[in-house]
C-alpha cells in the first residue's frame, strides 16, 4: 500500500528536465539579444567611422566652416593657393620666344574658370555642411529610423565615391604632370630650376582647385546613391506589405528628402552649369580665333580642365537622372503590383465561394432538385456568390491601391532645379541648347577668318 502511494506521487511529480530547458530558452533568447544588440553597435560604429573620415577629409578642403576661424583660413587658402600661386607662377613664366610653348592668354582664362568653378562649389557645399552638417546633409541621421538596417550598405556607398573621385582625379593629375614636365623641358629660363619651381605649384593650385569641384560633385553624386538605396528597399517595401498607408508615408517621406535635396543644390547645379558652359565657350574662342599653331604645349591645360568640368557635370546629371527615373518608375512597379493584387484576389474570391459552395452539405430536396429537376442539357456547375462582407471588403482594399496608384502618378518625385525635373528630356534640351552655341560660335570665328 505504501508502495503504491510513493509510485503514485512520484507519477503526479512533474519532470524534472522542463525547468532547466526553460531556463536555458530564455538564457539564449538574452545571448541572442545582446548579440544583435552588439552587432548594431558594430554597425554603427563603422558609419562613425565613415563619416569622421569623410568629414576630415572636406575639412581638408575647406569645406568645413562651422566657425569664424575656420571660414577665414578656409577662403584665404582658396585665395591664395587657388588664384594667387598660379597668378604669380604665370607672371614669373613669362620669357622670350615662349609663344610656341606657353600663351599667357590661354593659361589665364583656364585659372579664372577653374577658380571661379571651385568657388562656387565651395561656397555651396560649405553652406549646407555649416547649415545641416554631416549627418542631415547625407540623411544617414541616427535618430531618423533606418541607420541600423542601411548601414553596411552607407558605408559601401561612402567608400565607393572616395574611389570614385580617386579614379577620376589620378588621370587627369598624370596629364597636368605630364604637361608640366614637357613645358620644363621646352621652355628655357635661365635656370632648369627655375622651371621646376614655376611648374610645381602651379600643378598643386590645379590639384586643389580641381579636388574641390570634383568632390562636391561627388558628394551630390554620394546623396543621390544613398537615396537609392531607399528606393530599392521601398520597391521590396511593396512586395512584403499589404498596408497602402505604409506605402504612402514611406512615399511621403522618400519625396521629401528628394525635394530637400534638390533645394539645397538646385543654386550649385544651375551655377556650376552656367560656368561650365561659359568656360568652354572661351575657350572655343580663344583656340578658333588664335592664328598660331596649338600644340600640346600651350593649349594641353585646356583639355585636362575640360575633361574635370566635365567629368563633373556628368556626374551630377548622371547621379540626379538616376535616382529621378527611379523615383518615377515606382509609380509603374506599383501599377503592376495592383494589378496583380486585384487579379489575385479576384481569383482567391471565386475559389473561395466554389470551395464553400461545393463543401456545404446537401439536403434531401436539393438531390431531388438535382436529380430530377433538372436534365443533362440544362445543368451546370453551381457557383455560390460572394457575401456581402466579402464584396465590400474586396472593394475597399481595391480603391485604396488605386488612390495609392493615382497617388504615384499625379506625385512622381525626382530632382528638380527651380521645378524643372532632371530626367532624360531636359538632358537632351541641354544637349541642343549646347549644341546650338556651339554652332554659332564656330560661325563667328572660324568662317569669320576663312572669309
């Protein structure tokens, strides 16, 4: 008796094994946890890392003028290193039968339109930067949301462009130091050395000039990469979601960074554009009037200054096109995504009414109906039709995705300056625009001299 009585509360006891598993459950959901927990630390730490590079390296280049003292030693080494160096080093070059190798008139204009594209890209970038700083400039805020699942992909973006402007720059530095190198050896001073110093900083003032407009093309070419990014998440966005308000906030928000973005470089755009255009304008003059021979001596500075103006504005165009035909293309990904959903639900609807209309059981009258009611001619497959919580719930999620389409459509989004939209069809007005001037000029000079 007393030995069915243990058995029996041994049997009632619970097993032992369940509070050490439990235990262990939450102990791994606390290891999981604090393991996700440190690599957003990780994460985040190489944005840091990123952006205190990045930033070190404007400050480098004046862009970073956040005080008094630093505006002031900012736009005194432009002025000095960027106008006064190759001024002087010119005025110092001057020699006697130097025409074939060296024209003033050539070298002065390619350092007045350098200077003058430098200026308006530090003036501009320094100003947003002072204004918003690092962070908001880029939207990479860490208070905006989305820094811990975009970051590896910020970092990439960051580090791309640095590559980005390496590359560019590299090639158009061994030309300048080619150049200089063949002035050296052609070009006879009293002294070789007296050539080498005249030749040395005017190739570090075009080195400087030609690293700040670079960069801040770059850097607008940087901000609209990081808003791809977005964009490529929001097109997933409609593939993992149902809400349309999830949609049209998200939609919202991507527009008004667009729309911020194009505010703050629309000045830059339009004036790095106009001394572009007014460089190469010039400079078609000054090389279809001039009556000399040009050669790569004299006149090579005008094609290494052409390709970084124009490298940059390429990049610009290149970058605001981009992330404007993507911005306008969400609005036909979302048009196929509702046409899909409302074919899809069409069909679900049908199947599911069949489905209830087959499984229902049937009574005695409606075998007699079926049996003899009706004959092998007059029959056919019963469709029960949908209930009325059904139409109307089908019906409203349909009109909400077609006022989220129409939404899209009437809202493309894009970079704008001064609301004209940087897509393919203001790329070509400005290429007939260009290509228009160009005509004209080469009609007032070079049919002027052959006449």
């Amino acid at each position: 008796m007393g030995d069915n009585t243990q058995l029996r509360s041994d049997e009632e006891q619970p097993p032992p094994a369940q509070i050490p598993l439990l235990s262990s459950n939450l102990q791994n959901d606390a290891v999981g946890g604090l393991h996700q927990r440190q690599q957003e630390i990780r994460t985040s730490n190489r944005l840091d890392d990123s952006l205190e590079y990045l930033e070190r390296f404007l400050t480098c280049l004046g862009f970073n003028q956040s005080s008094l003292l630093s505006f002031s030693l900012s736009w005194a080494a432009f002025t000095v290193v960027g106008v006064l160096v190759p001024v002087l080093a010119l005025e110092l070059s001057q020699c006697d039968g130097c025409e074939m190798y060296q024209i003033k008139n050539f070298e002065v204009g390619i350092v007045a339109s350098q200077a003058c594209l430098a200026a308006v890209s530090l003036f501009c970038i320094s100003f947003n930067l002072r204004k918003y700083g690092i962070r908001r400039f880029l939207f990479v805020d860490r208070y905006g949301g989305q820094m811990v699942r975009f970051t590896d992909l910020y970092v990439k973006q960051i580090a791309a462009s640095m590559r980005l402007l390496i590359w560019w720059l590299l090639p158009c530095f061994i030309l300048k130091t080619a150049r200089e190198v063949i002035r050296i050896l052609y070009v006879q001073h009293d002294s070789r050395w007296i050539s080498v110093a005249i030749s040395v900083p005017l190739t570090l003032s075009w080195t400087y000039v030609s690293t700040i407009s670079l960069s801040a093309s770059i850097l607008f070419h940087l901000l609209c990469n990081l808003q791809f990014i977005h964009f490529d998440d929001y097109a997933q966005l409609l593939e993992r979601e149902s809400d349309v308000m999830v949609f049209i906030e998200e939609h919202i928000r991507l527009r008004y960074h667009l729309s911020k973005i194009s505010h703050r470089f629309r000045i830059f755009l339009l004036l790095q554009f106009l001394v572009v255009t007014v460089s190469q304008v010039v400079t078609l003059f000054q090389t279809t009037v001039y009556s000399g021979m040009i050669n790569l001596s004299n006149g090579g500075d005008f094609a290494i200054s052409a390709i970084v103006q124009v490298v940059g504005i390429i990049l610009c165009l290149h970058a605001a096109t981009r992330i404007s035909h993507r911005a306008q293309g969400i609005a036909s990904f979302a048009c196929r995504w509702h046409a899909l959903a409302t074919c899809t639900s069409t069909d679900a609807c049908l199947r599911h009414s069949n489905s209830l209309g087959s499984m229902e059981p049937l009574s005695q009258s409606n075998l007699l109906d079926i049996t003899f009611s009706e004959s092998d001619l007059d029959s056919m497959d019963y469709i029960a039709m949908p209930t009325t919580t059904q139409l109307a719930s089908y019906m409203s999620s349909y009109h909400r995705r077609q006022a989220f389409v129409m939404y899209l459509q009437a809202n493309p989004g894009g970079i704008t300056i001064f609301g004209w939209t940087v897509d393919r069809g203001l790329i070509n007005t400005i290429f007939f625009l260009e290509l228009t001037l160009v005509t004209f000029v080469l009609g007032q000079t070079v049919v002027f001299n052959s006449a």
